[in-house]
C-alpha cells in the first residue's frame, strides 16, 4: 500500500516541555490507523501538526509527497472531528454541515445535494433543520462526522470522537465508523486512550508513550507480540515474569526462574536477563499435574477468583511469591470447581509466551 | 426564598430612597404644570412642549446623539479589535503593557483625560468642534467596549474557529462567519454602553467642545447655571430614559450572550 502520510523525525516542545520526540510514522492510504496511548502522550499534538494548529519544532509532514509545512490549516486536505465535535451553535445541522463546501465555492444545488448525501450516510436528514443545541450527543458527534467527511477529504482525523459517548453507543459506533471507512475508501487517522477501541476498529495501532512510538502493527501483532513491557502491560492485561535466558536453540530458548522452567517459542536472543509477557487467557487451571510439569507449569494457591461473565479470572500466588494471572472461559472451567485456597497447577505452551528484552 | 427582616427592608428602602428620589423628584416635576418645584399644580406635557419649541436645546440634543452615535461606534471597532489581541494575540511582547494602557483610561479622572485632550487638540492645532468630541469620546469608551468584549472573548470555544479554519475557511471570514456572530450580544452592548457614556458626558466635553458644537449636558449645564427652568427637568427626564433604555439593553444581550456560550465555557 503506498504511504500517504509520513511524519519524518518530527518533534514538537511547548516551552521546555517535549510533548513529541523525534517521532516517525507512515500511515497508508485507505487504512484505518488508530493513535493509541495513555493521556498526554502527545496524541492530540500529533493530529494538531498533521491538520496544521501546530507547526513541528523539527522534521517534516508530508501528505502524498508534499511537505506541509508553512501550509495553513484552511489549504490542507485534511479535515478533523474534534472531540468537542465543535459545531457552530448559531447553525443548523445543514448549515454546519454546508459550512466546508461553501468555502470551496461549489454550486448551490451542489451543497444542498452533498449535504443531502452527508445527512443519510449518518442518518440525520430528518433533523437537518434543527440547531446544535436541540441534539443528542450521539446525534452531535454524528452531525461533526458528516460535517468533516463532507468535503471528501484525503485523510480524516478523529481526536477522541467516541469519548463523549455512552459505552452502549459507543460500541455501536465503532462499526458504524469502521463501516464507513470501508465504504468511503478514504484513510481515517483516530485517536483514543481506549485499547478495546483501537483493537476492535483499527487496521493498525501506534502505541504512543511520551511522545515516542514504542510500537507500530496490527492489533494481533501488538497483542500476541508487544515489543517492549510497557506495551504489554499497557494493551491488555498480561503477567510478566522476570527471569535468566540460560540456553538457545534454533526453535525455542530457555529461562530459568528460581523454582521454573520456562521454554519459549521465539528467535534466539542473548543469554541474560529477560522478562517473559504472558497473557492470562493462554494459561490453563488444573487440579492434575499437567504434562511435562517440569517446563511452562508451575503449582500455587488460588488467592482470588473473579467472576466476569464470559470468564473468570484466578489469581493464582506461586511459591516463589509470584502472583500470576490466568482467565478461563466460564463453559470451559474444569470439571470440579476451584475454589479459593486450593492448591491448583498452571501450564502453558512455549509459543504462548513472548520475550521482552525492552 | 428567604424572607427580608423588617430592618432589611427599611435598609432597602433608604438605600432606593438615597440612590433615586432625586431622580424621582426631577421626573415628576418635569410634568408639573407650575414654574415652581414646590408647587404642584396639576400634571401637563406643558414642559415638554415648551422644548420641542426650543431650538436651541434640540440642536444640542442632535449633536450629542451623532457625537454619541459616531464615537460609540469607532470605539466599538477599536475596542473589540483590543479585546481580539489581548486574548487572541498569546503573549506577544509588551502584552502586560497594552492591557494596562487599555483599562488605565477606565480608572482615570475624567478632567485628566479631557484636559489632556485639550492640550494634544492644542499642539496639534486642530479646531475644537463637534470632530474633537467625537474623538474625545472614542478614547473615552473604547476601554469600556474592550472590557465588556474581552470578558465575552475569554470563554469562547477556540476550537470552534479551528473547525472553521480546518474546513477551509480562511482566518478573516472565520471572524466574520463565526466569532463574531457568536460575540455580537457583547459586541453589542459594549456600544451602547459606549453610546450611554458618551452621551452623558460633561466634563470631557467642556474640555474639547468648540464654538457650534455644544452637547445636551454642556447645554443643560449652562442653562442650569443661570436658573432651573422646568423644560431642563423635561430634557433631562428624556435623557434619563435614553440611557436607562440602553442599559438595560446592553445588559439583556450581556447576560443572553452568557446563556448562549457554550455549557463547558460556563462552568
Ligand atoms: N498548547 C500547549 N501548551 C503547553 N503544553 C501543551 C500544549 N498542548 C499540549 N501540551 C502538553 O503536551 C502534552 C501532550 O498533549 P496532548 O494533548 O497531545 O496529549 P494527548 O495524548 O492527546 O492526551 P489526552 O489523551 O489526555 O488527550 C501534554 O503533557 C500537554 O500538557
Ligand atoms: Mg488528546
């Protein structure tokens, strides 16, 4: 896919403060790309210097080959949804939604038809006539989409544009967003502090943390193979077990761990320290010793269970101290309850661990 | 709701009575049919008709409404293009200067100011005339406009302009299409606080007033001095209502320019 954003080794500082560090970062045409990273990491700042309220401190922005810089906001074709939807209060729907295509100087009959178009892609036409303050949130933030997809823009930038709304919604939404992206072809750049949002509607995911990438792919890749610890620990709930890489072979490496063995599935590393990620659905409960207890199983006492529905999550207190935790399908519990307290065994197979040298 | 103390209400009235029985006094005399304040006898127009015949006074009362008409409107451009750079302009050089030199005038003695502008009229030989007031007046209001302006300016969701400019919209019709539709009510009653000061000003007046050029109060004022003649309690019962009309005016649209800012400006 060809590249149609690219941000070279931009930084930008308020005052002595490096909000984005020498970050960059293609994003490709048609995909859905999705910021990802905790509160002040710099994703808003990010979105701000591609639509053009802040100019980088250093290294370029390029849009389709061009160099953005020194191009104001209004000549970018780049158009953003801002997470206070900022619709013009003293215009209707209609009116906000007409507002960028006016600018353009197209045709009366023109607007009227692509407002029109606009309207029914969000299912808004019956309130075209209504002003901002007579609407839902819901029906605001989808009045702020239609307005910034209206003048078919190169990219679209979402900041945020779910978090005003109620969790039911903003499941639904998502699709509803995704689905849109599909059917317009056009490349959406979101931004959102919310993995389940990032994985469940992005083509890919950069994880963000102060003002650096600390990782690019798709959310499986992100999710099965975080490259850092605090990636891991940021996407998704996952054990972390600190341990000695003690041999290598082709295929697999050791660890070893006071009390544990641990062979892992992965390219050889360097003997030495390492942490190995583990993600509490790929461990199994047992009451029976599993087989091969010796390597990826080790046995502890169930210090607490808890009950979400779909699973269940047991924290499981090894001998050694470490606290690992495992999720288990409620249907696929073993035959004979867990209870809290009783001893109980852990296992796991080498390719679901993944080392972490970072 | 609370109920008022009887010692409270006997305060309110005291403090309505200090604050407004002179003006009651003035308003119920200019329709006392007698020449003397102490007699009543009878209610008429009697006053007021004698002033529609009064050549002089309604000369006056033109010039004072063009001088109030043309300088509010100056200093509402200019004060609100002050408001736009002191909230707008970030923190250019000298800002802390520019607000001060924008809110001195608010606290300043008024014959300081009209002396001060008499003497710049002076050096510069301009002819004092209905032109000085006008410009007297300008400089007299603008920081009252700015004020008023400025107070609307600093709640307003920036974001809204970035929206417009993000859609294209360059910054000059951005402030036309959607900063200024959105601050008008504070535009608005900052020039009729404009006009009201304007046209209740003496002391400025006296100062950069000329030969031809003579404004209601400065006209009343000269009258008053040789003898209250009813008709001034006419005249000035009119310009009573011409100001308490535009203030309360200005501060409808002030507090309807509140209520529209955004919920998030609000709180
Ligand atoms: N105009 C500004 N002046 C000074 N500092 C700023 C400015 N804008 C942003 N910052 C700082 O830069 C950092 C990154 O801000 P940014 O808005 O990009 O964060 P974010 O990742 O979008 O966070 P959130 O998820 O909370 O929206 C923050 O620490 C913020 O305080
Ligand atoms: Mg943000």
């Amino acid at each position: 896919m060809a590249v149609l954003v690219s941000f070279d080794q931009v930084t930008k500082r308020f005052g002595d403060f490096t909000a984005v560090d020498g970050l960059s970062l293609d994003i490709h045409e048609r995909e859905f790309f999705a910021l990802l990273g905790p509160s002040g990491c710099g994703k808003t700042t990010l979105l701000r210097m591609l639509a053009g309220f802040e100019a980088p401190d250093g290294g370029r922005v390029t849009l389709a080959g061009q160099d953005l810089a020194g191009i104001p906001p209004y000549r970018r074709p780049v158009n953003m949804m801002f997470q206070s939807y900022a619709l013009f209060p003293h215009m209707t729907v209609a009116g906000n939604v007409a507002f960028g295509l006016k600018q353009d100087g197209l045709a009366r009959d023109e607007i009227a038809a692509r407002v029109d178009e606009m309207l029914g892609l969000v299912q808004l036409r019956p309130l075209a006539a209504r002003k901002p303050d007579q609407l839902s949130g819901g029906q605001r933030q989808r009045v702020a989409l239609a307005r910034s997809l209206a003048k078919r823009p190169k990219v679209l930038l979402l900041d945020e544009p779910l978090a005003a709304l109620d969790r039911k919604l903003r499941e639904e939404t998502r699709f509803e967003l995704k689905e849109l992206q599909r059917r317009l072809a056009t490349t959406f750049v979101i931004v959102t502090h919310d993995q389940d949002e990032a994985m469940s509607i992005a083509d890919r995911i950069g994880v963000m943390n102060r003002g650096c990438l600390a990782q690019v792919g798709t959310p499986a890749e992100i999710y099965e193979r975080p490259a850092s610890r605090w990636v891991a620990g940021f996407v998704g709930d996952v054990n972390l077990i600190e341990g000695r890489v003690t041999a290598v072979y082709p295929s697999f490496v050791m660890v070893d761990r006071v009390g544990m063995r641990l062979r892992v599935a992965h390219a050889p590393v360097a003997p030495g320290p390492i942490a190995v990620a583990l993600r509490p659905e790929k461990i199994r409960v047992s009451h029976a010793v599993p087989d091969g207890a010796f390597e990826n199983g080790a046995a502890g006492t169930v210090a607490d269970i808890g009950y979400l529905g779909t699973l269940s999550l047991y924290k499981v207190r090894l001998d050694d101290g470490l606290v690992l935790k495992a999720a288990v399908m409620n249907e696929q519990r073993a035959e004979r309850p867990i209870h809290v307290n009783e001893r109980v065994w852990l296992s796991w197979t080498p390719d679901a661990a993944v080392l972490l040298m970072e | 709701m609370k109920r008022f103390g009887c010692t409270n209400l006997t305060a309110l009235a005291l403090g309505l009575a200090f604050l407004y029985l002179p003006i009651a006094v003035l308003v119920v005399n200019s329709f006392n049919d007698s020449r003397l304040v102490t007699v009543w006898a009878g209610a008429s127009l009697r006053w007021y008709r004698e002033l529609a015949n009064d050549a002089a006074m309604l000369d006056a009362a033109s010039v004072s409404f063009r001088v109030a008409f043309l300088s509010a409107t100056a200093a509402t451009i200019l004060g609100t293009l002050a408001a736009l750079a002191l909230t707008r302009g970030g923190r250019f050089r000298g800002r802390l200067l520019f607000s001060g030199m924008i809110y001195a005038p608010l606290v300043m003695p008024e014959v300081i100011t009209g002396l001060s502008l008499l003497l710049l009229f002076v050096a510069v030989e301009i002819d004092r005339g209905f032109w000085t007031i006008v410009i007297a007046h300008t400089t007299l209001t603008l920081c009252f406009v700015a004020v008023v302006v400025q107070s609307r300016l600093v709640t307003f969701d920036r974001s809204l302009e970035e929206a417009a400019l993000d859609l294209g919209c360059p910054p000059l019709r951005t402030f036309l299409a959607v900063t200024l539709p959105l601050i008008w009510p504070a535009v608005a009653s900052g020039w009729m606080l404009a006009f009201a000061l304007s046209l209740d000003d003496l002391v400025i007046a006296s100062f950069v007033s000329g030969p031809g050029a003579t404004t209601l109060p400065l006209r009343i004022y000269s009258e008053v001095r040789l003898g209250v003649k009813p008709e001034i309690n006419a005249v000035c019962t009119i310009l009573i209502a011409v100001v308490a009309l535009g203030l309360i005016a200005a501060s409808l649209l002030t507090k309807r320019s509140a209520s529209k800012a955004p919920l998030g400006a609000r709180m």
